[in-house]
C-alpha cells in the first residue's frame, strides 16, 4: 500500500494550485503597489530567538540539531520578521515595509481535523513610535479585500490598551492581573464576570468597566463609551490608548460609513502579543478570520530595538480560497449564503441540559414548540431559527467548525473540546460540581504513591479538566481517560483517584468514595463562533437578552 501524505498535510493539483496563484498574484500585486519589498525568512528558527520577541502563540513543530539546539518550524511569519528587522536593519532604513507569501505549519490534534499548514500572504511596516501605521494597514487590507471581490467583508477592529490601562490602574494584584488576563486571551467573558465579582476591593467603577469593555462593539460611539468608563473608574490613559482607534475613524471615513470598518473588543483576546490595534477582516459564510493583524511595538523592544513602531497584518490563503469559491481545504465550514439569508443555527443540548435550554430561548423570544418535542429529527426549522440538536459535549464543535453560529451547553464541555469561542453568558443553570476522590478505606495512598512515584494517577472522562487542575496545584498526573463507571478505577487499584462531577454525591458514597478537593464548578453557558458573533448582530442581540434574563432570575432567587 502507498503511503499518503502526513495527517494535517495535502498535495496541491493544478487546478487549486492555478487558484492559489491567481489570489496570490493579486494580493502581492497590491502590496507591492505601495512599496513593500519582498523577503524570505528560514523555515526553521531558533526558539529561543522567537521567544525574546515574545510568547509563541501557536503550538509549533520543534527538533533538536546535531548541535543540540532546539529548533523550531516556523509557526507565523510576524516573530521571524521582527527577528530578521531587529537583527539584520539599522535605524537608517526606516520605514521599513516588507511583503511575504510562505507557508507556516501547526502542530494541532488529530481529534480536531484541522490542516497543520497554512499559507500567509502578510505584510509589516516598521517605523518610529510617533507614527501611525495602523491606518496604512486597515487602508491596505481593505483594498486587497476590495480587490479580491471577497463578499460582505469587514474589518472588525479593537485595542488592548483600554483594558490594561483598567489593570494597571485597578488591579488590587498581580495575580488578579494575570487571572483577568488569561481568561479574556481564552474568550471566556463569563469567567472574568465571576472573577471580578469575587473581588470585592474593586470599586463599582472599575469592577463595571472590566466587565464592560471586553464586550463593547459598534461603530465611533463605542470609543465615547470606553473614554467614559476609563474616566469614571478613574484610570488615566498612559500611552497609546482610545486616541489611535479615532484617528482610525478620521482618516478613514469611507470605511466607516459604508460599514467595512467596526469595534468589537472581545477581539482583543490576543493580547500577549499585540500592544495597541489589533483587527481581524471577515466575510459572511466563514466560521474563522480571513486576516488578522494589529501594532506590536513591544516585539522590536523584546528583541533589543525600543522606539521602533511595527505593525503588519496576514491574509490566509487557505481561507481566502474558500471564500471565493474556489477547491481548498482550511478547516472551517463555508456555508456559501450571506448569515442574515439563512436562519439563525443554534446549537441545543440533548439530555439534561435541554428542558432548561428550550425555556431560557423561550423567554428570550424565540420561537420552540416544534422544539419541544423534535422527534427523530436533528435540525428543526422555527421561523427565522434554525435548531441543530446535539449532545451537549459536540455543540462546542458545531460552533466552532461553522454546524452552528451559536450554542448552549456546560463549561466543562467547553473546557474539554479546547476550540476558539465566545463565552458570553451564564444561564444559571444545569449546575454540577467537579471533584476529587478516592476509596475511604485508603485515605493518604494518593500521597503516599505520590511521594515515591512522583505522579498521581487518576481516572476521568475529563482529561483537559483534570490536567488543568493538577497543573494549578503543582502535581504532576497520569490521567487514565475512562467513558463509563470511572469510580472503578481507585476501587481495583487501577488508579489512585478520580475526577468527576457529582450533583449530590449519591453514587459517590454507593461505592465507598470520599471527596478530598473541589476541582470547578459548571453551569450551562451561551456562546458563539467569533467570526458569527462580530458579523451577525442577530447572535449580540440573543446574547443581551439572555443575559438580561439570567440576571432578573438571580435577582428573584
């Protein structure tokens, strides 16, 4: 039998390649129209060398040499940029604008079906720091989107400065800081809800403003919004702060009026990377970004070149093929109909989660009495709604793949199928609580083993879960993942403990099981794809009125 091709890597045929050529020509057609110069990095890179610029974002390819050096396969193009600029180009030379077109490759899971490589068509300018090269980006991108034809497209931009100003200005520690931070890099908005609000020392002003900013979105209003926040939580802007976003809108009004250019600042969950504008281009009938880009002054200063300002963006070529219609495989789902041409495709949870699921769409407005009683059918159509009926452990992978454009399940299935999505609400119900276990009858074994072999042993079926939790406390753990009666595991010796979710401890105490820890708390949670959430206004809506549902019902208890 011939061998194919490694998981994750495909042959190009004439045809596509034909396709990829066209869009690339155009692309690099445009770029070098305003001046940028083309150049090659090396697909292998030292680690350390991209490290000093900053945290590698993405999971990489890495190898060791004959010199034992740790080597990495390039996994974007904008760190090796800035390691060649910082590295390789005097002060003398800037500007300095630079185009590329290469591949860069991923390590992903086998269990995610994604490509593990990927072509950018990018471009980065670098300057001084008293420039502003973000309007020369948002310019160019829309002018390659505008010559692409790309359908519907926009550019969706935000900031990290107003939300690290609130940090630097309220934050009672550094733990808080990086807690808050960590959790908006996640996209999980209701995790920073609940964070803020077990931090009492936090003023009302500051504590509202944390909570508000990450969600802000629309048009020139939304910089009024976030200046008013700042200043009633007393946080003075330091540096680049809301001025940058409004010389955006200044110097590029048409982009602005015919709606091309928006805010959303959920989208600033690349913050450790980026240190002012970041923007990402969309287009109707795609489940992910088709560009991304923003300011990353702090790169160059990492890399030993303080006062040198560098911002650039990448085009995917993958998801550009898509897009335009022509054979490709990215990785997400291309529906090909404009979102507000088609009903809305919510993602409901079988199970136990769906009596509570139906009643809090119902209260929003939706129409589900074909919902309530769906038969054997999976997609249910109800007006301007489109009901996509799955367990609750798959709707994450709906969302997230482009099945759905929103959905409804626990936290911990969001926890466990590790995809990109806003979480934007908590529902407030379908609660269950996660612990650790183990057999009365061998209390301090876990420990005991623990001190000899250096590692805990524990049965789950939530292996993402529990790593989290053992990483959070310092332990090293050798998760054996089980499907069914997990509380056999300690009980014939196979494991030490077991993580699982108990509601009342029932079945817990039937086998002689006793709990030692709390590991997380879960409720139901409404989220979206962010591609859907920052292009259909439909999903934002739904989202405030169940969130100001959920609140009333708190209120009430």
């Amino acid at each position: 039998m011939l061998a194919g091709t490694p998981r994750g890597f495909r042959d190009i045929l004439p045809s596509e390649a034909l396709a990829r050529e066209r869009i690339t020509d155009t692309v690099r057609a445009c770029f070098s129209e305003h001046g940028y110069l083309p150049i090659e990095t090396p697909l292998l890179e030292y680690r350390s060398a991209l490290e000093g610029g900053g945290r590698l974002q993405d999971s990489p390819f890495q190898l060791f040499d004959t010199d034992r050096s740790l080597l990495v396969l390039r996994p974007d193009l904008t760190l090796p940029v800035a390691r060649m600029v910082a590295t390789r180009c005097g002060t003398d030379k800037l500007p300095l604008r630079l185009r590329y077109s290469a591949p860069v490759v991923r390590e992903s899971s086998s269990l995610k079906g994604q490509p593990r490589q990927f072509t950018q068509l990018g471009v980065e300018r670098f300057g001084t720091t008293d420039e502003d090269p973000e309007v020369e980006m948002v310019s160019l991108l829309a002018e390659v989107l505008d010559r692409l034809d790309v359908p519907d497209w926009r550019i969706v931009c935000g900031s990290v400065s107003p939300l690290t100003t609130l940090l630097d200005a309220c934050s009672p520690s550094r733990d808080f800081t990086e807690e808050a931070l960590g959790l908006v890099h996640k996209s999980d908005l209701v995790g920073l809800d609940e964070l803020v609000a077990r931090t009492p020392t936090l003023s009302r002003q500051a504590a509202d403003a944390l909570r508000q900013v990450v969600r802000l979105e629309g048009g020139l209003e939304v910089i009024d919004t976030i200046d008013q926040l700042l200043d009633e939580a007393d946080a003075p802007v330091k540096g680049r702060g809301t001025a940058e976003l409004r010389t955006l809108v200044a110097k590029l009004p048409d982009l602005v009026e015919q709606g091309h250019l928006t805010f959303d600042f959920s989208i600033i969950n690349s913050f450790d990377y980026y240190t002012g504008i970041i923007f990402k281009g969309y287009s109707e009938g795609i489940a992910a970004s088709i560009a991304s880009g923003g300011r990353y002054d702090a790169v160059l200063a990492n890399q030993g070149r303080p006062g040198v300002s560098a911002c650039g963006f990448m085009c995917s070529l993958e998801r550009l093929q898509e897009i335009l219609g022509e054979e490709g495989e990215s990785g997400v789902v291309t529906p090909g109909v404009r979102l507000a041409e088609r009903p809305l495709r919510i993602a409901v949870p079988k199970g136990s989660l769906k009596d509570d699921a139906i009643r809090v769409l119902e209260e929003a407005g939706l129409p589900v009495d074909d919902l309530r009683d769906p038969g054997r059918k999976l997609v249910i159509r109800e007006g301007d709604y489109e009901y996509i009926i799955v367990r609750a452990q798959d709707a994450p992978i709906f969302v997230a793949h482009g099945g759905a454009d929103c959905g409804i399940c626990g936290n911990d299935s969001i926890i466990e199928a590790n995809v990109d999505l806003l979480q934007l609400v908590d529902l407030g119900f379908g609660a269950c609580r996660f612990v650790v276990a183990e057999p009365r009858t061998k209390a301090g074994a876990a420990e005991r083993a623990y001190g000899w072999r250096g590692t805990v042993r524990v049965a789950t079926k939530y292996p993402r879960i529990t790593q989290r939790y053992y990483d959070s406390i310092g332990q090293q753990v050798d998760i054996v993942q089980l499907h069914g009666n997990i509380e056999l595991g300690p009980i014939v010796g196979m494991t030490d403990r077991i993580v699982d979710i108990t509601a009342t401890g029932t079945t817990l105490r039937e086998n002689d099981l006793v709990i030692v820890d709390d590991v997380l708390e879960c409720t139901a949670r409404f989220f979206a794809g962010p591609a859907a959430y920052r292009c259909d206004a439909r999903i934002r809506s739904l989202a405030s009125r169940l969130a100001q549902n959920a609140a009333a019902s708190k209120e009430d208890e």
